[in-house]
C-alpha cells in the first residue's frame, strides 16, 4: 500500500500486515444481528455506526477488528492527512489550498477503508491533534499537528469500552460527529479538518451507562448476549482453537468465504443508491418512531437508510416493510427514553403491530 | 472496484429544509432581526434539528457592512470600533467599506482560552520578536452569530469569558503581556440537551429567547423530514432567498416599528406576573415585540400597522420568559435532572402548591382580560394562524375563526397558569471538578512548577519569546534552532477532569422488625440517586451484611437499569456481621482508588450500629469501632443512618462520644450508630421514617457539602 508512510507513525492502525493476526469475520459463530449491524454500515456508512453493548467475551472487539478486512476501497488524495476524497466538495484545507494554487486534479489512490481505534485513555490533544513541538521548536513555526479524528476521516472509527471514555473526549466526539468537521481552537493553533467517521463503539453495560446524547449518535445498536446453544459453543471453541494453533491455515481456510463476503458488500455498495423506498414505508418507520416515542427523528433517517442497506444486501431493489421490521430493534431501542421503574417498548412486537397494519 | 461516497450521504439541510419547528424558527429569526434582544437558547431532545437550524441560519442572514481589512470586521457605523480603526479615523482617514456575509462562527467545547479571547501571536514573537496580538474567536465573532453547541457542556472558564464579552460587548485581553481591547458584539446562539445537565441561571439568563423543542408527533411531517434529508432530494434554494430578503427589510423596518404604552404596559405587567428575575425580560420582551412587527410588515403583505399589538407581544412572551421564572421546571420539557433534584430540595419545608396556583389562574385571568382590551388587529389574528399551521414561510393566512380559538391556547395566557413553586436549586447539578494531576483531562491553563512533567508547549514558547533577542547566541544558529528555552521558560498545562462520586451503601440486612422496609427505603433511594447519577456522572454500589457475611449486591455502577435488576430480590434475615461488611465496603473503595485514585468515595451505613458476629474474635463493638477507625484513616467520607427506633438518645444531632465512659457499653444505653459515625468522621442521622427521603436527604446534604 502506498501512502502509508504518512501513517506509519501511528500505532492506533490496524495495518494490511497485520491483517494475518485477525480472526476472519466470517468465522464468527452466531452473533447475527451484531455481523448484520458492521455490515449494513460498510455498505452505507452514512447510517451512522454502531454500538455494541454485551457481557464480556462476547466476541464484540473480535468482531469490529476483523470487520476491517471487508471493508471496500476508498478513493483518496495521495498525501493527504486527512484521506480526503478527491471527487468530494469536503476538503481539509491543504487540499483546498493545492486546488487554489492551480493543480487541476489533486493525485489519488485506492486506500481500504480502516478500522482506527481510540483508546480510551487516550489525552484529548492526541484526538483532536495538537501544536507540533518539533516545528514550533525547530522552525517557530506554528504548525498543526494531526490527531486520531484526522486518521478517522472517511474511516471506521473504534472505541472499545465506550461508556469509560473521559467526559471532554466524549464532547470533542459529539462535536466532530455532529458536524462531520474537526474545528481545533487550542494552544494557538485554529484549524479545521473533515472528520467524518462511521463511529463503532463496545461497552459492558455493567459498567455504567452511556450519555444519552452519545448514545444518540450511534446509528444502530444491538446487544450480545452469551450463546446458550451447546453445539454453537463447542464450535467457538474448536475454532479458536484452530486459529491460534496455526493462524495462517485457519485464514486459507476461510480465505474464500472472506472474499465471497466482501464481493457481497461491494456489490450491495453498488446497488444501494437503486433500491428504492416506497411511501407507504417510510409512513410505516415514522408511525412505529411514533407509537415508541424515540426521542427526536434521528431513528426515521436511520431506519430508513439501514433499510435500503438491507435490500442491497440481498441483492433486492425495493425495501418493505420486512426490512424495516428487520431493522427496527438495531435502530429504535437505543433512542427509547428509559423511564426507571417502567417496563419498556418491546420493538419487535411493536413492529410487528404498527407494520403489520401497513 | 467503485469508490465509496463518504462526501455525499451527510449533507446539511438548508434552514426552509427543516420541517416544523415554527417555534425554534421564529426565535432564532427574531434574534437575526434584532441582534440587541442578545440570542437565543434552544433546549431539547436529541435528534430534533437542534444545531442543523442553528447552523442553516448563516443561508438566511442579510449581509452586513464591514471596514475592509479589519480583523474584527468593524462595522462602520458602529459607535464602537476597534483601536486600528479608531487610529484611522481620527487621523482623518477615510474607511474603506464592503459588504460580507455574516457568519455563524463556532466555539467548539474543546476551544482552550486562548484561542477565544486571542492572545500573544507565537510566530511573530518567535521568529521577528514582535509583540503581535492573535485574534482569537471572540474577535471573530463581532458582529456575527456565535455557536455554541452543547452549551450546558462549556467549561466554566469558557462560560466566564464568554459572559464577560457578552455582558459588555467587549473583549478585554490582559495576558501575556498583551493589554488590548475590541469590539465583540455578537448574537448567542445556545443548544443543549437537558439531559446532560443544566445551565449556570447566570448564562441562562443572558439568552435574550429561549424554546423547548420536541421532536414532530405527526407521521405525515416525519415522512417530510426523511424525504427532505434524502440525498436525492432536490434543494430549492428560492425559499431561503426570499426569507433572507425578508429579513433584510424586517431589519430597515425595525427603526419605523412604534410600541404603543399599552403594550409596555402588559409587558411590564407579564413581567412582575411571572416573578422573572431582574429586569432584563421586560427590555428583552419589549424588543422582542417589536422585531415580531417587524418581520410581520416584512413577510406578510395585509399588515402595515407599524404598532406593535398584543398578539405581537403575546407571541413572544414565551419565548422571553420560559428560562426567567423562578419556578424550577421552568416549564416546557421537564428533565431528568429536574426530577431528580425536586426530591432532595423538596424536603425543606415542602411548598404548598394549591395557593400560588390559584394565584396564577387568577393572574392568567388578568392577563387574558388585557387581550380582549387591547384590540386584537386584522394581521394579528390571520399571522397567528399562519404560525399554527407550522411554517414562517408557509405564506397562506389562515382562516379566521378556527385560528382565534388556536390563539388562545397557544398564548401565554394559558402558560401563565402554571404553579409557581419556589423551590431552591442546589449547586446546579455539577460535577464536582478537581485540578488533575494525571496528564488526564482538558488542558485549560498553565503554570510553573518546579519539575515539568506536562509542558504546555504554546505557554512555555510564549514565555520564551520576549528573551530571544538577548538569547541570540553563535551556537544556536549552529544548531539551526528558531528558539532557545531555558529551564526557566518551562510550563507546565493545567488540566481539568470532572469526576464522580462513588457512594457506596452499606445496608444491615440481618433480621429485625423493619428490615424489609428498610431494604425498599435504600433501594429505592439508590435508584432516585442512580437517575440523578445519570446528569451527574456518580456511580452507586451497595453491600449487604448479615447472617456470618457481608455480600456486594451492585458493583460500582452508574446503571440504573444494571441496579433495579441487582436490586429486585434482596434477602433479609439472620445476624448482624457489621464489621465484615465495614471491612467489605473499606476493601471495595480500595480498589475503586486503585483504579482512579481521584475518585469521591462516600460510605452510607444504615444499620442500628449493634454488630454481633466476631471477625478476628474480639468483640464485635470493638472490631466494628476499629473499622470505621480506618475509614477516617483513609480519609473516606461517612455518613450513619441509624435505623434503630428505640434508641435513648435524640437523633439528628452528632453525639457525643460515651465510649469513654467504659470498655463495655452498658446494656444498649449507648448510642452505638452515632459512636461509629464519630470515629468515621463522619455524619449521624436518626432515622425514624425509614423511607427513600430519609436516606436520600441526608446523601445529598453530604453531597452538597463536599463539593
């Protein structure tokens, strides 16, 4: 891959080379709902990312980690920090500057999309970028120096243990997400950046519960649970088994499956823009947001895109009813407000009543 | 292989985009018309267009006038310009002019404060050893709209320089050697989330407007939302044009726009009606009406009374006065946190609410009274009609009567029937925030310390900066350096963290007549705890005792859902093992230190205080006494809840020690909760209604107390 020079000083990266070390997204036994949520996001990363909730060992950060290897090809500015797309009016500000200095059409490359993590003890100058020291000391030049939002551009952006993350970096988040830019006003830098991220977050709910306006963010959720089947146990295990033995024969093993997959989102990324979404069903989605009374009208924009997603990936051209149903639960429950001591909607009875009349 | 769109999907809607909303709409169009009513602050749930309205204003706002060149685009005409081009003028220049779109500048939550007030420019000390003042956001911002996003968020240093230039319409900056001053009027515009928590009463009040936005309940606009975000929907700019037009003239109409004494009247009357605090409402109020006129000559072509009406007045009165009552809902959405904290406060001397009620309806009567003298005109009753049917650019006035009885509903005069309870707030609902020492947290200043371990690489160069002159030496140009540092230059950053607090209650569950009750009481008080926890960041653990242990029913959570699932069943019954849940409790903060060792830990002990099962085989009271010893060792804070009923001494004051007395205590004479909350250090209660409130009140005292 080239351009990865202009990274290679990050180690927050999950790089081709290290591809080998990650257990194969098709090797993952059950655990549907949370496969199908990575996926309709590769397919429409505008649906706006995806929160996992689940108890410890439920293969959420395995999952995410080796969605990275399905992930399609984006078409990026050689050199550029921010990975700007060169077909795109969103531009960072150097790219912009080498427009206006008459370069006719920026360089590009095909890039695989990224998984870039954020750690979560991660110091808020690492994340939103900072004055660079070597610059200042060297030169006196003022010079900015690019954070983990300025990797996660156009990128899957990752945080494992999301409800642990700091309360400021919780706000610089919620501000890039909000606005799909990165606006740095600190240490005399002012500096602005494209910034915009499919958001994967993992939590344990045990350990505390997220911010609402956080939680809003995330295009879906869906919640892992512990498989209870005893065969699909022993499978898990076997398989684990077998990759840590031998990784390399295990990944051969799957290489196919792997490759069938990826054709299969490449393919539905192809699709989606032709599927189409019938009046009858979005009156369907915003009636159902209504009877759950979700708070705002982020579900309706999602469910509607996560349901053309679903289409696509069935290689269908028309989303129904069905899709939305499908994809009901992963959109609606996170954004039902919590009323302690109150039993909540059951989305899929819900759904099944409002759509059913449909 | 095709390349995928990341560009596209996310587009911004423009401001006629935005279904509904006709409330938000107005007042954000209000405060373009009329920059003095001094901003707007919009409140409400997630996902409600909140911050896309906000933003899509900058489409609509009508140009403004501008000296060419000036960092903070004087406007000309203004009486206050900045020094450069006060220099200019007074030496007789002539200022060029030109005209520039306004903007909607950002102050972002990370912003640090340098970069808001401006401060030394580094380059131009570093490279040229100028002294050069960098203009920061505030500068920007003259003349233009100021976004804050999250404002409730804002760190409390931002929040006071931003009052400061609110207040005075100027940003002073004193730093860094650097005393300069400019022009920084701007128009304040506020979003926020109740959810998160609430907005110092001091910033609240500088909002001239304020809304409560919910999202749309009509499945027929929820649809229109989903289309109109759709990429392919086609934008029809024409919409904007003409609203951005009509601004423009509601804007030159302003000046020719007369208040009748009648209506100042009224405004004073709803004023003193509504207990708001100060005087700010009635001006806001005043001039609120008068940009509604305004923009009524403007867009709708039947009305050209240049009076202010009634129905002018009544319009915007709630936008005026929603975030000013002295009530603590404050009406329109009620919050989390609201609910949470009524509890806690309600306690002291519960207000009676039937009276002040009656008060209101009364005055809501009144109010009303004074519609139906001033004469309601032609274009009053039709354009409120036409803000009924959702839209400021819908056009179409609507038909007369059915919008009449609208108009009644949708006036203050219904709002003003609300109860006022005068409640107390207590510390607003922050978190307590202490200074970190862990390279954790929001770097909000430096300082100079002896050995750096943090530098505060923008401080330490602007320190560095006057000396370069004097430090210019053969061997730094050898080196190629562009600045030398001496050890004296150093500075290190400051930084901010807010942290929770980790109450950690330790119920006695060993068998006795109330157990049960008392187990619901503390149950139920963790999760009234837990909701305001949510605002708060607080977790809550909780460890039983009896029979031969102690057993921790909730890890640390801040979970409400994780707690009432923990909490359904809890068991009762059995001995009384006080030292062994002491010794749990001390063990659980222990390690919750290890983990964060700036973390708050509170300890809650709700026992009758009589341990009777031996840990290391001494007796119980002694063990139990050397227990709660260590819990002042370890500077933990306490506070006793005594559930015991028949105790001697009287409850709800610190008693005094009778263990002095003698080794043993004599008989149950003694007071044996009030002496383990002495040695704690700590707080004794008596409770003699074992309820959530007797649990929660005393919690929150300690809270309250300590932060």
């Amino acid at each position: 891959m080239s351009g990865e020079g202009a990274w290679a000083a990050s180690a927050t990266i999950i790089r081709m080379s290290e591809y080998r070390q990650v257990y194969p997204f098709t090797a993952l036994v059950g655990q549907d709902r949370m496969r199908l949520a990575l996926e309709l996001n590769a397919v429409n990363p505008a649906i706006g990312g995806v929160l996992i909730r689940g108890e410890k060992g439920t293969a959420k950060s395995t999952a995410v980690r080796a969605l990275a290897r399905l992930l399609p090809e984006l078409k990026v500015v050689r050199g550029c920090h921010y990975s700007c797309d060169p077909d795109s009016d969103h531009l960072c500000q150097d790219c912009r500057g080498r427009l206006e200095k008459g370069e006719e059409r920026l360089p590009w490359e095909m890039r695989r999309m990224r998984v870039v993590e954020l750690p979560i003890n991660a110091s808020e100058d690492r994340v939103v970028g900072s004055i660079d020291l070597e610059a200042a000391i060297k030169s006196g030049e003022r010079r900015f120096e690019p954070g983990v939002l300025a990797e996660a551009n156009r990128q899957i952006l990752y945080v494992d243990e999301v409800n642990l993350l700091d309360d400021h970096i919780v706000d610089v988040l919620l501000d890039a997400a909000a606005m799909g830019v990165n606006v740095v006003e600190r240490e005399g830098i002012s500096v602005w950046h494209p910034a915009r991220f499919i958001l994967v977050g993992t939590m344990n709910p045990e350990e505390g519960d997220l911010r609402p306006q956080l939680l809003d963010r995330f295009g879906l959720c869906v919640d892992v649970r512990g498989i209870t089947d005893v065969r699909e146990r022993v499978e898990i295990v076997l398989r684990r088994e077998q990759f840590e033995d031998d990784p390399e024969a295990f990944m051969a093993a799957f290489s196919e499956r792997e490759e069938s997959e990826r054709e299969r989102i490449q393919r539905a990324i192809s699709g989606l823009d032709a599927v189409e979404v019938a009046r009858e069903v979005l009156e369907g989605i915003a009636r159902l947001a209504i009877a759950l009374e979700v708070d705002g009208h982020r579900a309706d924009l999602v469910a509607r895109k996560a349901a053309q997603a679903l289409s696509a990936l069935e290689g269908r051209t028309r989303a129904g009813v069905a899709e939305v149903a499908a994809v009901a639960p992963m959109v609606m429950a996170h954004r039902i407000r919590s009323q302690p001591g109150q039993r909540p909607h059951d989305v899929a009875e819900v759904a099944g009543r409002i759509l059913g009349e449909a | 292989m095709s390349a995928l769109r990341v560009g596209a999907p996310f587009r911004i809607p423009s401001w006629s985009e935005v279904v509904g909303q006709p409330r938000m709409k107005l007042a954000l169009l209000l405060a373009a018309v009329d920059p003095t009513i001094g901003g707007v602050l919009i409140r409400g749930e997630r996902g409600t267009a909140k911050s896309t309205l906000a933003r899509a204003l900058a489409g609509i706002l009508p140009k403004r006038r501008a000296v060419l060149g000036c960092p903070y685009s004087c406007d000309p005409q203004d009486s206050r310009l900045c020094p450069e081009c006060e220099a200019r003028v007074n030496a007789g220049e002539q200022l060029a002019v030109l005209e520039i779109a306004t903007k909607v500048v950002e102050l972002p939550l990370g912003a640090s404060e340098d970069r808001v007030v401006g401060s030394l420019d580094l380059e131009a000390a570093v490279r040229e050893g100028r002294r050069v003042f960098q203009p920061g956001l505030l500068a920007e911002a003259n003349g233009q709209v100021l976004y804050v996003d999250e404002v409730n968020l804002l760190d409390h240093h931002l929040v006071d320089v931003l009052l400061d230039a609110a207040a005075m319409g100027v940003n002073v900056v004193e730093r860094e050697g650097i005393s300069m001053h400019h022009p920084a009027r701007f128009v304040l515009i506020g979003t926020m989330n109740p959810e998160e928590g609430e907005l110092r009463p001091q910033l609240l009040d500088r909002f001239g407007l304020c809304v409560d936005v919910e999202g749309l309940r009509d499945a027929a606009q929820r649809v229109l939302v989903m289309e109109k975000n759709h990429p392919d929907h086609a934008r029809d700019p024409d919409q904007d044009i003409a609203l951005a037009a009509d601004l423009t003239k509601a804007r030159e109409l302003l000046g020719t726009v007369r208040v009748p004494p009648a209506v100042v009247r009224t405004a004073a009357a709803i004023a003193v009606d509504q207990q708001v605090i100060g005087h700010r409402a009635d001006l806001v109020l005043y001039r609120a009406a008068r940009a509604r006129r305004a923009l009524r000559l403007a867009q709708d072509g039947a009305a050209t009374d240049p009076d202010v009406s009634l129905q002018d007045l009544l319009e915007v009165s709630d936008l005026v006065l929603v975030h000013r009552r002295r009530s603590l809902g404050s009406g329109g959405i009620p919050t989390q946190a609201g609910e949470a904290q009524a509890p806690q406060e309600g306690a002291e001397g519960s207000p009676s609410t039937a009276s002040p009620a009656d008060d209101a309806a009364e005055a809501g009567d009144g109010a009303t009274g004074d519609q139906e003298d001033g004469p309601p005109t032609e274009g009053a009753t039709s354009s409120a009609g036409q803000d009924q049917e959702g839209g400021m650019s819908s056009g179409s006035p609507g038909p007369g009567s059915p919008a009449e009885v609208e108009v009644a509903d949708a006036t203050p005069a219904g709002r003003i029937q609300l109860p006022r309870e005068r409640l107390r707030r207590h510390g607003s609902g922050r978190r307590s925030q202490t200074a970190s020492r862990d390279r954790r947290g929001r770097y909000v200043g430096a300082t100079v310390v002896e050995k750096t371990t943090d530098l505060a690489l923008d401080a330490t160069l602007r320190a560095a900066a006057p000396h370069q002159l004097s430090r210019s030496s053969p061997e730094a140009d050898r080196d190629r350096l562009a600045i030398r540092l001496e050890r004296r230059d150093l500075r290190q950053k400051i930084r901010q963290r807010r942290i929770g607090n980790l109450i950690v209650f330790l119920v006695d569950a060993s068998a006795s007549m109330d157990a049960e009750q008392r187990m619901d009481a503390t149950r139920s008080a963790i999760l009234a705890l837990l909701k305001d926890a949510y605002v708060r960041r607080d977790r809550v653990a909780m460890i039983s005792f009896s029979g031969r242990a102690a057993r921790t029913v909730l890890r640390p959570t801040a979970s409400v859902d994780l707690a009432e699932r923990q909490l359904s069943r809890l068991a009762v019954g059995g001995t009384t093992p006080l030292t062994q849940g002491l010794v749990a409790s001390l063990d659980l903060i222990r390690s919750e230190r290890m983990r964060d060792p700036e973390v708050l830990p509170l300890l809650v002990l709700i026992s009758d205080g009589r341990g009777n099962i031996s840990m290391r085989g001494e007796e119980p009271l002694v063990e139990a006494q050397q227990a709660a010893a260590a819990v002042r060792r370890e500077q933990i804070r306490a506070l006793v809840i005594d559930s015991a009923r028949d105790h001697l001494s009287p409850p709800g004051q610190p008693q005094p020690s009778t263990a002095a007395n003698g080794p043993r205590f004599a008989g149950y004479a003694f007071n044996a909760c009030a002496d383990l909350a002495e040695r704690m250090g700590g707080q004794y209660f008596g409770l003699f209604d074992v309820s959530e409130q007797g649990i929660l009140r005393p919690v929150a005292e300690a809270l309250r107390r300590s932060s």
